[in-house]
C-alpha cells in the first residue's frame, strides 16, 4: 500500500506530546526507543494515517483525564498491514491481523498494543459522522471485524484505496466520497453489533430511510435552500412523513440540520487559526441571521464559544 503523504513526522523516540497532536491526547508506555514514521492526508473531516514503527512492542493508552479535557470526540478504526495489533475497551478485546478493522472510542477509556515491528492504517472521524448512523450504544468497540471477506473485505480495500488518493480526489467529490466512508464503516460495525434488528443489517425501513434523510442533509449543509420540502423530495418520501421520522428521534427536521452545521463549524475552528471575521462568516454560512445568537447557539452545543473553540485547540 501507498501512504498517505500531505504531512509525514519521522521520530526517533515516541513522545504523548507528538502523537498525540497526529491523533487525540495519548500517554505511551515503553516507547522511547521506538523510531516512527506517520504519514497524514485528510478528506474533509476524515484523517487517514499510515503509522510505522519499530524498535519493540509498546501502549497506546487513552485515559479519563485525556477525556476530561477533550474539546472533541473521535471513533478511530485500525487496519493493520503488518503484524498483529491489540485493542482493550472497556470489557471488550480483540486481536487484529493484516486486512481486519477495529474500532474504538475516543470518548471513553481504551488501550492499543503495537508490536515490535508495526504497520497499520488510522482512519480517524468525528463522533458526530457515525453516531447517527449507528444503534444506540453499539457493541462495536474492541470487536474484531474480519477483512478477508464479505462487508469486511470491502471496506478494507475500500479504505487503504480512499487513503492514497485524497489529493487526487475533485474538490465537488471529497465531501461524497467522505460520505461513503462513514457509510461503509457503519455497515462494516453492523456485523458486531449485537441484537441486529435485521439478518441483513442492523437498520428497520424507517431508520434506513431516515439514514438517506441524514446523508442528503450532510452533503447539502453549506446550501441556503436547504429545506424539509427539499430534502423529502430528494429522497422520495412526504414532508409529513420526513417530520415525523425525525421526531421519533426527538428532533425537527431544521433542528438536525442546525446542529449539523454547528458540528461542522466546530470542526473547521478546530483546524482554522482565529482570524477577525472568521465567527461571523460562519454564522452566516450556517443560517443564523446574527453573530450573538450563533454564538449562544454554539455555546448551548458545545458548552464553549466558537472563539475558545479556537483557542482549546491551539494551547
């Protein structure tokens, strides 16, 4: 497999410092020997990292403190290359092999075991990009999803392939293309999910459709006439029956639509220096009419301003 390649750290020696700014707040233990190589490209709010090392086998380790400072939540999936790769979460552990996919969860404790000489893939997403996508509270985490066949095999392939091409990738596809990955992994994660609702998935009709609902609204966030109207009718369904989808959930259709903008804004200050007139172009982008009700907004959200958002991340 290629590697990604718009940003590459060569160290000699691990440090929770460096590592921990390529994934999410990390300590590491018996990794001062080890010498590594990471390779980065992104696609939308989708990192990939082809991670390499050798020099002895080593922990990962992700703790309650890390967490309690976290101004951002991640799912990270492995796909080891080579050699063999230990995920612990929770009550849950699994051994992963060339070509198999793990997942775990920034949000809560977890530790990953590299060997000796390791080489392995990190597609890191946004919480946000597959909670919906999932059953509440899937049984996923620390599961071992076999990649040499069947759902496994091609969202194995599908992702080593996704990662080496980012750059190659047309601006107007970079965002569908991003979709395709949350929606494969999520097919993929069905397969250890437990109490599937279906022999086929874990998804009833109606959750299928709101899925579309969703996925349609994601790749249309940044268009003003987004509408519930609009959206039905792309999807083929009545803009009584997308209403009363979306309050099943507890929700309105605008209210998901909001938030889902938040969520994206909250990931571009993530990655943006602050600039003046930064808050304000987001605000407008997202629909607000104003920049202090998109700022009571965010904070009700994210229980910080969009400006300390900006700030968290650079300190």
């Amino acid at each position: 497999m290629e590697e990604p390649a718009e940003n590459v750290y060569r160290l000699k020696g691990l440090s929770s410092a460096v590592l921990s700014s390529i994934f999410v707040d990390l300590e590491m233990r018996n990794a001062q020997a080890i010498e590594g190589r990471y390779a980065i490209s992104e696609l939308d709010d989708i990192r990939f990292v082809r991670a390499r090392s050798r020099g002895g086998s080593y922990e990962v380790q992700r703790r309650d403190w890390h967490i309690a400072t976290a101004g951002s939540s991640h799912f990270f999936v492995c796909l080891p290359l080579q050699g063999e790769i230990s995920l612990l979460q929770d009550d849950s552990t699994c051994v992963l092999g060339p070509t198999d996919i793990g997942f775990v969860d920034s949000r809560r404790e977890y530790t990953v075991g590299l060997p000796a000489r390791a080489d392995a893939l990190w597609v890191r997403l946004e919480a946000s990009c597959l909670d919906w996508r999932l059953p509440r509270n899937p049984d996923i985490f620390a599961r071992r999803i076999i990649g040499a066949t069947g759902i496994g095999m091609v969202a194995s392939t599908f992702l080593r392939s996704v990662a080496v091409q980012t750059g190659q990738l047309p601006l107007q596809s970079r965002r569908s293309v991003a979709s395709m990955v949350s929606d494969l992994l999520a097919e993929a994660a069905a397969h250890v999910c437990r109490g599937r609702v279906e022999a086929g998935g874990f998804r009833a009709g109606s959750q299928r459709t709101l899925e579309r609902a969703r996925i349609y609204i994601d790749q249309h966030l940044d268009e003003e006439d987004l509408s519930p109207s609009r959206v039905a009718s792309a999807i083929g369904i009545s803009r009584r029956y997308l209403g009363q989808l979306f309050a099943a959930e507890g929700q309105t259709t605008m209210g998901w639509v909001s938030q889902r903008r938040l969520e994206r804004c909250r990931m571009r200050l993530a990655k943006e220096i602050w600039r003046p007139g930064l808050i304000t172009e987001l605000a407008f982008a997202s629909g607000f009419s104003n920049v202090s009700s998109f700022n009571r907004a965010f904070k009700a959200a994210f229980n910080r301003t969009p400006r300390e958002a900006t700030l968290s991340d650079r300190q």
